[in-house]
C-alpha cells in the first residue's frame, strides 16, 4: 500500500475509534448526566461508570491493535500498531484504576463507611462485582509484568504466560458490565452494541492467532528443509511446502514462526523472511542471543511450520523511484538480504557494518551481486582491519558515508540494524541532507 493511500486508511481507522467512544459517552450522558449534576457521591459513581465503559473499551482496543489482523496491519505496521498498544493499554489501564477509585470513593461518600471497608463491602454485596475484583487485580499483574519487562527484569516467555490472563479479564468484566452497567442495563440498543464489539474484537483475536495460522499449513504445509550456517551464530532455516509461490509477501516483511518440536511448540518468535518472493522456499536466518533462538540451530529437517504473517510495512511497498541505499548493522541484514536479493538495480548501494567478517552472513550472494550485478558494496567492520577493496574499519560517521555514498541525499535509503547503531545513522543521514520521510527504518523489537 503506498504512503498516501496507508495515510487515509490510518485516518479513516481513527475515525472510526474516535466515532465508538462519542457513542459511548453519547449514551452515558443520556442516562447518567443527571447524576453527575446532582454532586456528592452519585456523581463520582456515575463518572466512575463513563472511565469503566471507557477502560473496557480500550481493552478491546488493545486486542484489535495487536493482533496484525491485516486491513489494520497493512496501513499502520505491526511495529507502529505495537507503540499505539503500549500508549492505548496505558490509557486503558488509567481509566480502569480511575474507575474503581470513583466508584469505591462514591459510595464511600453516600454511606460514611471508609474506602477499605467500602471495597471490600461492594465485592460482596453486588453479585458479579467479586468477579470485576478478579479481573482488576489480574489487570495489575498483567501491567506489573509489562512494567517490568520494559525494564528488561523479566523473561519475555514469562511476561507472555501472564499476559493471558488480558483474557480472563475481558471475559470477567464482560459479566460485570452488562450485569452491573446502568448504561447497558438502560439501552437494549447499546446492549447489542456492546456485544457486537466484544465479539468482533475476541473473533478478530482467534481467527489471527489460531484459524489463520492453521489454515495457512493446511495450505502450503510448511516443513524445515535445512539449516545451513551463514555466520558465526547466524543459521538459514530454510522452509518448502506446497505452491509456495503463491505465499504473497513483500521483501523485508515478516512472519511469526512456530516450530513443532519438542521444546520450541509453544513458542512463536518474529523473524524477518530473509528470501525473496518468488523464491520456492521460504527462509528465516535468526542470529543466536537467546536459549530460544540457539535451538533454532538444531531444528530437524521434516519439523511441520506453522506461519503467520506476513507482516511489516518495513519493505519494498514503500519504494519509489529514486536510487536506493541499504544500511545494515549485524543481524539486521536480513530484511535487505530479501529486498535486494528481490531485484538488484545498478545503482543500488549496500553498507553492511558488523564487528568482524566472520559475522558477515549472505556474504557470498552480496559479492556475487557485486561482481555480477553492479551492486555496490562496502562491508565496514568495526573489530577488524580486513584485506579487500570494499573493506572499511571503523565506524559509519559523517565521513565515511559522504565519500562511499556522495549522492547520498538523492537516495530512499533503508537501514536496519542494532536500536544505538540507527539512532545514530538516522542522525547522520538528516544532517547529511537526507529528509525524515526518505529514511525508512525497522527495529526487531515489538
Ligand atoms: C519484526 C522483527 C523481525 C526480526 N527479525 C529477525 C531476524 O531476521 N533475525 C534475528 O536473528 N532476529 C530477528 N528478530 C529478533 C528475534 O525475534 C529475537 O531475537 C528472538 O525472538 C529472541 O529470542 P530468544 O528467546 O532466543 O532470546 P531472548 O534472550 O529470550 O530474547 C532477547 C530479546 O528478544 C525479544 N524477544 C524474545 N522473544 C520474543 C518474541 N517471541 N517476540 C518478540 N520479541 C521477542 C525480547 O525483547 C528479548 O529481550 C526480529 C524481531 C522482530 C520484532
């Protein structure tokens, strides 16, 4: 989808968002603004319901958001859809606290009891607000554990175990809210509503995360053919299956992987497609840094695939016609492995930075581009003087891409690579002339 074309489907999304919570409060004014005009305690109640309804409806929000279902994903990106679910949950979260302080502290004011004794009387006293008190402090572990993954304490396998308990409290809110929520309880109109909205979001969630995944191998049957080494700790996972042309995907998008081996089957880890559409097999080439992907290395040829993907907007979809200019950094050669090995251009140029040639992968299908296909080429090593015309030490500074690249600031230019290593190149390329728009960038991070 081009820029423009994603731009008014990302604005018309909006819309839509934006059009649902003037709906929500709409309704709520109709039957709670008198409450809230009142004063005193009847108003922190009726207030608390408009957070709630909102909280709850962030929450759905968040499982649309992240769930790449593709007439979203296709206009905004899995990586940007991933920043708006951490912003929206924080949102979501806030007016779920929110809602709970109102209300406690409403009928705390009504009947004199404090707030301890108040909460405590509510969760018995209101038949399915027990099950609401589950579903907060479930929402809490869920947000501790993301505060503390953030912060790199935790292992992502173990945040993603308690990041299903979102589950069982969109299901046990749900019961709370059309048994206890005055606005639902008054419109029948909104009651539908509300259960049309709960279904789409939960179907969305299990037609992306299961359905489409099984549909997927029941149609190409994805299997492991090989693993082949590239690099030091960088392997080649290449997958066949049946009518794999038909696998449409752009270069340098990704797949979700699942491997069915004992030890990896419930794991699903995003990885670049490192091979190009058209090619008949698909490849993956993960670099070892963790107990998961060092496995990978051992992986069994015949072990079923389950895929889903592709996802990304990281890719040739947002080409133009002006020269191109690949930047990689280590592992983050693998989107431009796919984008160049897609269709080389003469004027084509690729800087490849890694630590030491030994961890240069896809190093023979670069130098046979170069010889034979008119890519430019320079590897910039930061660990090791090598021997070679296109060998540079150092770092890539101002210097050195202003005498490899002199057109530089004529260039779209794609650069993937360690977080510290883009901040700085993106840097470099705006003060070397290059606009913001023109740098396209990808982080392997969600
Ligand atoms: C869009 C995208 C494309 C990627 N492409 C490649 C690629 O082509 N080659 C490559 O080597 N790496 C790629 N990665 C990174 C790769 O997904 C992680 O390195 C890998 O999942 C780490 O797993 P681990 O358990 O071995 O390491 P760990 O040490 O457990 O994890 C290292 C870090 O990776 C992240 N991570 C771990 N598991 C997951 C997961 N299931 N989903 C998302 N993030 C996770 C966490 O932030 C964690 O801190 C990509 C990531 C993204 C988001």
């Amino acid at each position: 989808m081009y820029e423009r074309t994603a731009t008014q489907v990302r604005l018309a999304w909006f819309a839509v968002w934006l059009l649902q919570i003037e709906v929500l409060v709409k309704v709520w004014a109709d039957n709670r603004w008198t409450e809230v005009q009142q004063g005193g305690g009847e108003a922190w109640i009726a207030l608390g319901a408009l957070a709630g309804l909102l909280g709850a409806f962030c929450l759905l929000t968040q499982l649309v958001l992240i769930s790449g279902w593709p007439p979203i994903e296709r206009a905004f990106g899995l990586d940007r859809l991933a920043r708006m679910h951490h912003k929206n949950g924080f949102i979501g979260y806030s007016l779920i606290m929110t809602h709970v302080l109102l209300i406690v502290g409403g009928y705390s004011l009504i009947t004199g009891q404090g707030i301890i004794s108040q909460y405590f009387a509510l969760t018995r006293s209101l038949p399915y607000v027990l099950l609401a008190a589950f579903a907060f402090w479930a929402l809490n572990a869920v947000v501790l554990s993301s505060i503390v993954i953030v912060r790199r304490r935790l292992r992502y396998e173990w945040w993603r175990t308690v990041h299903w308990l979102v589950y069982a409290v969109i299901v046990l809110s749900f019961w709370h809210q059309i048994n206890n929520g005055a606005e639902l309880l008054g419109s029948q109109w909104l009651r539908y509503y509300w259960y049309f909205i709960y279904a789409f979001a939960l179907s969305v969630v299990i037609y992306m995360r299961l359905i489409r995944p099984l549909l997927l191998y029941r149609r190409y049957g994805f299997r492991v053919d090989r693993v082949e080494k590239e690099a030091d700790g960088v392997n080649s996972i290449y997958v066949t299956g049946r009518g794999l042309d038909n696998f449409r995907y752009w270069a340098g998008q990704f797949n979700f992987w699942y491997f069915w081996q004992p030890g990896l089957r419930l794991q699903k880890h995003p990885f670049t497609i490192s091979s190009s559409p058209g090619s008949p097999y698909l490849r993956l080439t993960p670099k070892a840094v963790g107990d998961y992907t060092r496995q990978l290395a051992e992986l069994r040829p015949g072990t079923p695939v389950l895929i889903n993907g592709p996802f990304g907007r990281f890719s040739m979809m947002l080409s133009s016609t002006a020269p191109r200019l690949f930047i990689a950094g280590g592992i983050g050669i693998t989107p431009l492995r796919s984008m160049i090995g897609d269709g080389v251009a003469a004027d084509d140029v690729l800087l490849y930075c890694a630590r030491r040639s030994a961890d240069l992968a896809f190093r023979q299908d670069f130098d046979e581009m170069a010889d034979k296909r008119g890519l430019t080429l320079y590897y910039v090593l930061s660990e090791e003087k090598a021997e070679g015309e296109n060998m540079r030490y150092g770092q890539l500074d101002n210097n050195l891409l202003e005498s490899l690249v002199p057109d530089l600031a004529t260039r779209d230019v794609w650069l993937c690579g360690p977080p510290a290593m883009m901040r700085a190149v993106s840097r470099r390329l705006r003060y070397l002339g290059v606009p913001a728009r023109r740098i396209h960038t990808e982080r392997f991070e969600l």
